[in-house]
C-alpha cells in the first residue's frame, strides 16, 4: 500500500457546483479526490478509505456538517482524520464552536480563494505523509523487536539445552573413567599382591620393581579420581552441593594455597540438580577466577538456604575486579555465569570492595515463578 494511493482528499458539498468548483481547485494537488454530496455518502467513504484531510460543508439538508463530523470522529478509522469546515460568511461563533467541538480543525469561510484552500491542504498531506512513514516505522521497529526478542528466547533455550547435554555428558565420562578404570586398576593391584606373595624373599630387584608398580598404579587411581571428580564430582550427586562445595574449597585450597574459609548451613539442603548444578558451577569459575585474576591469600565463601532462595557469597581479599570488566561483552566467564543463574530465574552480582578484593553474591530462587 502506497503513501500517495491513500491519503485523498474527500470533499462533502450538497451543492453541485461547489463540488465541481473545489475538485478545479485541487486538481493539481497531486491527490485522488474524492466527492460526496451528502453526510451519508461521506460516512460510507470514510468507512472504507483513509482521507487524508476531508474538506466538509457545514450546512447541508440531511445529515448536516456537524452531525457527519460526529459520526466521522466515532469511527476508529477516521477517529484522526483532519476535518476542514467550508462556511458562510454568515456563519455566528457559536456555529464556529460546535464546528470544534465536534472536531473540525480549521475552518475555511466562503468564498473560497485557491490559494489558502490549497496551502492548507498541503500542511495536512504534509502532516499525513509523515504520519504514514512513522506508523510504518513504528511497524518495523516493533517486528524488530519482535524479532530480536524471539531470537534471544532461542538461544537462551539453546545455551540451556547445551549445557545440560555438557553436564550430562560429563557425568557420564567421569562414571565410566571412576568405574572401568578404577576397577581395572584395583585389579591390576590385587593381581601384582598375588605376584608379590609368590616371589622368593631373595628376589631383591624384582621385588623393588613390584614396590615401584604399586606406586604407579596407586598414583594412577589418584589421578582417575581427580579427573572423574573434576568433570563432575560425586560428591554433588550423592550428598549434595553443600557438601561439593566444601569438598571443592578444601581441595582449592590444597592446590593453590590460598586459605579458603567455608561456611554451610546447618540442616542438609534438598535440591534439585538443575540449581546444585548451577550454583556448583558457577562456584567452580568464581574460584577459578580468584586464582587466575585475584591474586588473593584468602577466600570466604558463605552458602545459605532461605525459604524462597540459595544465596552463595564468594569474596576474595584481592586486587579487586575491574569496573570495565563487570559490563564487558568479552568476560565470557562472568557472562556464563550470570546466563547459568538467569535461566533458574537468579542473578549473580560481582562488585569490588572497597579496594579490599572482590564479591560475588549468587542468588537462585527456589522455585521458577
Ligand atoms: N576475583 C577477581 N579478582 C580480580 N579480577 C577478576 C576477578 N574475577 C574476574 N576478574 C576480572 O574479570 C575478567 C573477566 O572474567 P571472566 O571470568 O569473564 O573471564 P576470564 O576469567 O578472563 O576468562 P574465562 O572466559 O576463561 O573465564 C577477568 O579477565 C579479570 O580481569
Ligand atoms: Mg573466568
């Protein structure tokens, strides 16, 4: 639909010759014309076209001008069309005023000259035109919107389904390396017992070697611990994140030295594993943060559990977050975290204390409302 195909001019006249007289007039406007020569011809006009502005004489028999004016400004279509009242020089104030009242904008007075009908003409075409192109704008800039808003929906969606097929995936893994190889390996350490108890007390060298095989093999279970637990630690499936993340601070504080301070809260927790999951992770990056970044000697972490929600406090006694990195697109860490929260409804707030490190409060209602 065209700007120019809309937007006419409809002109209501009783009168023939002023009919005829103001299409002369208006002819090269650059606008169809439209002529009606009663009120209720130009009510069915109304109803099926946008005008632009309507030209409207005041006194016709019938449904008069003001009546037709009315009835116009009823109709959702023509609620704002611009409405100009044609009068004779006769007409009194009070007339004028009803004319307003009923929603005339302007009132031309016969007779007509060219010139002011036309400029005032132009000002509504002006006036419509630019409406048109904002209401298109307007259009556009909501089915944008629209648009975006979807999109983010889907790759919210997406980031979620990634992540538990990642969780999963990783639970998986770490049971299978837990199992297989730790039994094989237990094996392996029964069978080199049975070795051991057979062989003659003199046989010095092969005797040290088994003593350096057990080393190997114990030192291998360690490891398949710690890369079974590392991808998904049971202690977060059989006790529960309270427990994981005690048994996470420990560990961190084993491997980097950093004293890390925990407190739990009394009565055991009961959650589900979409938001132990949550919090464990993001718990894992926000120590994993500390050490990359805090240049910390100390970690408080703090876990509570209230009626509607878990709140988890991390704070470190380091050099304290930047600002610009809080807001930063790049922070692909701080991101993921916050997303992790936000699909559970939560939110995570990391600001710098005071010069005296860093604090992050995660918070993860209990239930989605
Ligand atoms: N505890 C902290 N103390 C000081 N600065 C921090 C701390 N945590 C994060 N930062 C700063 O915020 C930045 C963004 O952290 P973020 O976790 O998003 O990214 P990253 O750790 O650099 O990389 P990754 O994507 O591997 O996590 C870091 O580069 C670091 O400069
Ligand atoms: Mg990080």
């Amino acid at each position: 639909m065209s700007v120019s195909s809309n937007g006419s001019i409809l002109i209501v006249d009783d009168n023939q010759r002023n009919l005829a007289a103001l299409e002369g007039m208006l002819k090269d406007v650059g606008r169809n014309l439209v002529l009606a020569n009663s009120g209720e011809q130009a009510l069915r006009h109304v109803l099926k076209n946008d005008f632009a502005v309507i030209l409207l004489d005041a006194r016709m028999p019938g449904v008069d001008g003001f009546e037709t004016a009315k009835l116009i400004r009823e109709r959702p279509r023509s609620r704002h069309t611009p409405i100009i009242f044609l009068t004779g020089a006769y007409e009194d104030l009070p007339s004028m005023f009803r004319g307003y009242e009923v929603g005339a904008v302007d009132y031309i007075i016969k007779p007509l000259v060219p010139e002011v009908l036309k400029s005032k003409i132009a000002v509504f075409i002006d006036l419509f035109e630019k409406n048109a192109v904002l209401t298109r704008e307007i259009t556009e800039r909501k089915q944008i919107e629209e648009e975006l808003r979807e999109s983010k929906e889907n790759l919210r969606a997406l980031a979620a389904r990634l992540q538990s097929v990642v969780e999963e995936e990783r639970t998986r893994i770490s049971r299978e390396i837990h199992d297989e190889l730790g039994q094989a390996l237990t094996g392996l350490k029964m069978d080199l017992t049975w070795l051991t108890t057979r062989l003659p007390k003199d046989q010095k060298v092969l005797r040290s070697k088994t003593k350096s095989i057990f080393e190997l093999i114990d030192g291998t279970i360690q490891s398949v611990r710690r890369i079974a637990s590392g991808l998904r630690p049971e202690v977060l499936d059989e006790v529960g994140l309270a427990a994981a993340i005690g048994w996470q601070a420990r560990d961190f504080q084993k491997r980097t030295g950093i004293r890390c301070k925990v407190r739990l809260p009394a009565e055991s927790i009961v959650l589900d594993r979409d938001r132990s999951t949550a919090a464990f992770r993001i718990f894992q990056e926000l120590l994993t943060n500390v050490v990359r970044h805090a240049n910390a000697t100390a970690v408080d972490v703090d876990l509570k559990v209230g009626k509607s929600e878990l709140v988890l406090e991390v704070s470190d006694n380091g050099k304290g977050i930047a600002e610009d990195k809080l807001k930063s697109s790049q922070s692909l860490g701080l991101l993921g975290m916050r997303e992790r929260a936000s699909l559970l409804g939560g939110k995570v707030e990391i600001t710098k204390t005071g010069g005296k490190g860093t604090r992050a409060l995660v918070s993860i209602p209990l239930r989605l409302n």
